[in-house]
C-alpha cells in the first residue's frame, strides 16, 4: 500500500522527467541566442571602430556617407544583439 505522499512524489519524478528534454531544449536556445547576441554587440563594435578609423584618413571624399551608413548599422546591430540577451536573462 502507498500512502497519497508516496503517490505524490511518484507523479512528480514522473512529471520531471518528462519535462526533462524540454528543458535541456531552451537551455540550448537560450545558449544560441546569448552566442548570437554576444556576435551583434561584436559587429556594432568592429563597425564603429572602422567608421572612427575610416574617418581619420583624408582620402574619403564622402564622409557623410560613411557616418551615416556606420552609425545605421551600428544602432540596429546593437539593438538586435541587446533584445536578444535580454530575452536570455529571463
């Protein structure tokens, strides 16, 4: 005879090892999305350091081209990238 406690902690283990893979599943997702994220931050950083970089050399004739397509891509990169880790916070 199993008490109602015992029935308890058998439909627990089972409910737990059902939910297993699902939370092997978005522990994944939530590693791919941190990597990903982690790569937009990266790209917004590599872009402003080359539109600086690009913006010291004389020969440019169209700098507000490069300002304004750099900073462009720097700002959705990096918003892109911030949503992306703030969802694999939570």
């Amino acid at each position: 005879m199993t008490t109602r406690r015992e029935r308890a902690k058998a439909q627990v283990g089972q409910l737990n090892r059902e939910l297993e893979p699902k939370r092997n599943e978005t522990k994944k997702v939530n590693q791919r999305q941190e990597k990903l994220a982690n790569f937009l931050i990266d790209v917004a950083k590599y872009v402003l350091t080359g539109v600086i970089i690009a913006s010291l050399f004389d020969e440019m004739t169209n700098k507000l081209s490069l300002y304004v397509l750099g900073v462009s891509i720097v700002f959705s990169t990096l918003l892109v990238g911030l949503r992306l880790s703030s969802k694999t916070k939570e």
